[in-house]
C-alpha cells in the first residue's frame, strides 16, 4: 500500500470534514473574500440550472424596464403620451412603452412626443440592443459549453470477488451517444488524527481491475480488488464503516456530440458504501434482440447468494 501526493485536494482536514465535491460534481469550496469580476458573472451565468437562468433574465428585464420607466416619469409622461390623470396609469404606460421600446416592438400607440423622451428612448434602444446580444451570447455559450453525462450509482458496494473481496461502483452514459475511450481514476482520500486532534488526509490510487474502455454503449462497473496493495486491505466492517474516509473519482472521455474530451468529478463517502450486495444488470434484451438499457435501476442492488 502505497501513498501518493495530494492530488488537489490538499492534506489539511477536520473532524467529520465535509466533501469538497457536491452532488453534481461541482467544487462544495465556500470562497471567502474573492474579488469580483465580470468573467465571474459569466461563469456563473453559463454554470447556473436552466430555470435559475431565466429567472434571472425575467428579473433583470423587469428592472430594466422599471429604471427607464421611472426615468418617463420624471422627464413627464407627456413626453410619450398624453397623462391619464392617474399616477398608476402613467406609470404603467410609461412601463409598457418602455417594454416596447427595449424590444424594438414599437406598436406606435406610444411614441416619443418631446426632446426627453426621444433622449431617454434613444439610449434604451441601444441598451436593449446590447442586453439581447448579450442574452444570445450566454444561450449560445451554455448550449455549446461540452458536458459530460456521466450518471453514478447511488452507492458503492464491498462484495465476494473471485478469491477475496472487491470494491465497486457502477456508471453509465445517460445520452444516447457514445462515450468513446472512458478512462476512470479512483482516489481513496483518508483522514487521520494525530491523537492530538490535528487531522490530515491521506490519498492513495486505487488500482482498477479495468481503467479505460475503448466505447462504452451500455453500463460500466468499476472493480478495485482488496489485496495486499490496497489501503482496505486487513480492515473489518466495523473498521470500514468507522472511518472517516471518501472515494474521488474522475471520468475523462471523448464526447462525439462535442467532438472534445471531457471530465466529471464524482466522490461517495464512506457512509455511501453497501455490504454483501451485488448490483442487478441495468440493460436487457427485447423480442428483437436490440439491448434495452433501464436507466432507473442503475443503483438497484440485491443479496448475494
């Protein structure tokens, strides 16, 4: 059993420490006192879920419009149309010309009727202009940026294998296309104290029965063989499920949507792992012979015999 160096984690660690990758495979880092910048916003604007997104653009709208409308307002809503005699009316009036304005709709019930108001309209217009381009940009950009679409089982198991016992995970693609040339690294990340309640991390690779695939159409288990090689070599159950331990692990292929390689990040903790299971086959065969692949029963496991 051979330890290697820190392979990006870091040695420091803590009494029930928290795993650096979340559920998505996204760094859990809490960044304290990080400056901001404009490529952070668009980062975060490419990285962030599809409603998120347009919940953000709905609301940048609304204020954007509510700025210029307001601005109307001030300048006097006679500057566009005629007043109501009503300040909500105005107001709303002066939002929807506002709306048309920054679209380029322009209905012609409103139009700027005085110097102000073809000022103000002027300089939305161009905003409006520049905020759709940018919009186009990030739609563009979170279409094309590559993903990968790995999907991990929920839970990694330790069973009977062959002479001894082994350490598994199941994974698959969950796009219809190929994964083409898969290769997958484990690191098993260890903390330990010093007795004096300093704790560090220890990492060790895991050497994998199989680590890279030329395609792969269907799933993938992934089998670490506990030998006298490996860090769970000579550990009871007990043992194992008492210590405060974590399994990293990076897939990297070529995704042929993209035509580029890509990588995921996936990690379980130690009170993810299952005892004497085996998982159940994920794809069968239909009355045609063409390979059915169930994506709901990737994690599904059962007894060993």
């Amino acid at each position: 059993m051979e330890k290697i160096k820190d392979p990006g984690f870091g040695y420091s660690s803590s009494k029930n420490s928290q795993s650096m990758i979340d559920k998505s495979g996204k760094s859990n880092v809490i960044h304290k006192n990080k400056a901001f910048s404009v490529n952070d916003m668009y980062a975060f604007l490419i990285d962030i879920s599809w409603g998120k997104f347009f919940f953000f653009v709905f609301i940048s709208y609304i204020i954007v419009n509510l700025f210029f409308a307001s601005m109307y307002i001030i300048v006097g809503i006679e500057e566009i149309t005629q007043p109501t005699g009503s300040s909500l009316d105005d107001f709303f009036n002066a939002f929807f010309f506002s709306a048309q304005t920054i679209t380029t709709v322009g209905y012609g019930s409103i139009s700027p009727q005085g110097f102000w108001g073809n000022v103000i309209s002027t300089f939305q217009a161009l905003a409006g202009l520049l905020s759709f381009s940018f919009i186009t940009g990030l739609l563009y950009g979170r279409f094309s940026k590559p993903k990968a679409a790995v999907k991990f089982s929920n839970n990694f198991i330790i069973r009977d294998f062959e002479d001894g016992k082994a350490i598994m995970f199941k994974l698959m693609n969950y796009r219809a296309n190929l994964m083409i040339d898969p290769n997958v690294t484990v690191i098993f990340a260890k903390s330990v104290n010093d007795g004096l309640n300093n704790f560090k991390k220890d990492f060790f690779k895991l050497d994998l029965e199989i680590d890279n695939l030329k395609y792969l159409t269907t799933t993938w288990t992934i089998v670490h063989k506990i030998d006298e090689n490996s860090p769970f070599n000579g550990l009871t159950k007990e043992q194992i499920k008492h210590i405060d331990a974590e399994l990293y692990i990076l897939v990297q292929y070529h995704d042929e949507t993209f035509s580029q390689t890509v990588n995921q990040i996936h990690s379980y903790k130690i009170n993810k792992l299952l005892f004497d299971v085996k998982f159940k086959q994920s794809f069968s065969f239909n009355e045609q012979g063409y390979t059915v692949l169930d994506h709901s029963i990737l994690s599904d496991v059962e007894k060993m015999n």
